[in-house]
C-alpha cells in the first residue's frame, strides 16, 4: 500500500472516530417517527443515485457537445458558428 492512498483512509478514520459518538447519540434520541424519517430519507436519496447513475438518465452524448471559443455557450461540436454569440469557429 502506498503513503499516497494511506492519508486519505486515516484522514477518513479520523473523522468516523471523531464524529461517530455524536452520530449514534443523535439517532438514540430519535424515537419511532424519527427512524421512520430517517429511513425514508435515505431510501429516497438511493434511489436518485440509483436513477441518477442508471445508462438512460443522460440520453444525451456529451462527446458530440463543446463550448464556445469567444463565449463559452454548449454548442455542437461540428457547429461552423455559435448559436449564442454567432462566432466562427
């Protein structure tokens, strides 16, 4: 293992060791609504990560888009002029 891939793993130890007591003393004090909440929420939260990273979410190619050279504008990647700015490329 390297010293390069090390530092970040006991950066994030750290932060768990450090944050992990307040953690479960917040979800102790949650009663059965809480949980509730709680669960939902993140099963929501999985499920737009889910829809999010899924092949159909972005039907759009973005290898086939560039930006603009004078205005930065999105524009088609084999567009002679600039739909926003009507520069020439």
């Amino acid at each position: 293992m390297s010293s390069q891939s090390l530092g970040p793993k006991l950066i994030a130890i750290g932060f768990a060791i450090l944050v992990a007591p307040y953690l479960i003393a917040f979800y102790l004090s949650l009663g059965p609504v809480g949980w509730t909440v709680a669960g939902v929420s993140i099963i929501l939260i999985g499920i737009a990560v889910s829809l999010r990273e899924s092949p159909g979410y972005d039907d759009v190619d973005r290898l086939e888009r560039t930006n603009c050279d004078a205005c930065g504008s999105r524009i088609d990647a084999d567009a002679d002029t600039c739909d926003y700015c009507g520069a020439v490329r």
